[in-house]
C-alpha cells in the first residue's frame, strides 16, 4: 500500500472531529472522498497532510510514517494539502497576481519565472483572469 491512515482521531480544541478514520491507497490509484458539509473530508487530508496532526492513528507514505511530520517535510515527500480557496484577485491576470505576491516582502528563490517553470500550465494562461482558472 503507497498511502495508508490507520485509525485516524484528529481534534479542533475538544471537538473530536475525526474519530477511526482509515484510508488506503495503492500507487497510482485515484481516491474521491465523498460526504456532506462537516463530515471530514478536508479535516482527513489535512491530518494526512500534517496540517492538522492527529492525536492518535498513523499515516504511512511508501512505508514510511509521516505521522506528526511537519508538513513541509510532508510535502516534500508528495504530499500536500491545497485548500480550494484561491486567495487571489479574481479580475486581475495571473502575472498580475504573481506580480503583486512578489510586492508583499518575501524575499526568497520564488519569482514568477520560477513559477512557471515550474508550472508551465500557468504561463500559458498568464493572459488569462484569476477568476478564469480552476479551483479544483
């Protein structure tokens, strides 16, 4: 198994919000998470992620167990978790966005070249408005 949760109880404060959640996923495969709002979809990948570490249940990647990572170090194994809010300027282009991300003081290796270097997909749609590209 490439991805397993093992019994998985994560909390927001004494709200016990995940209670046994397991989850496998074999390399490759293509998981949907399903259910109504507040059910746990978001919290069971944040707790995979290591955004919102659990208290008890274990999460292994590859065999390895991320469980209580941070979740840089998680991510840097490949995985992640990407909230669908964009928190960008829906009416100004994606250069633009960047632009302005770039006018907020961190100083560091990613500049918008960079970016889309990394994401070549984007700077084919640099033309485009926020607003224009997907949330999912």
């Amino acid at each position: 198994m490439f991805l397993e949760a093992r019994a998985l109880n994560t909390y927001y404060g004494k709200s016990h919000i995940l209670q046994d959640v397991s989850l496998d996923v074999d390399r490759g495969e293509v998981v949907a998470l399903i259910g109504r709002n507040g059910s746990g979809r978001s919290t069971t990948l944040k707790t995979i992620a290591g955004v919102t570490p659990p208290r008890r249940g274990t999460v292994t990647l590859d065999g390895r167990d991320i469980t209580g990572l941070k979740p840089y170090t998680i991510a840097r194994h490949g995985v992640a978790y990407v909230p669908e809010e964009r928190r960008i300027f829906p009416n100004l282009t994606v250069l633009d966005n960047l632009k302005l991300a770039t006018l907020a003081g961190r100083k560091g290796k990613w500049d918008y070249e960079r970016v889309f270097a990394f994401f070549p997909r984007l700077e084919e749609r640099k033309t485009n408005e926020g607003k224009a590209l997907s949330g999912g």
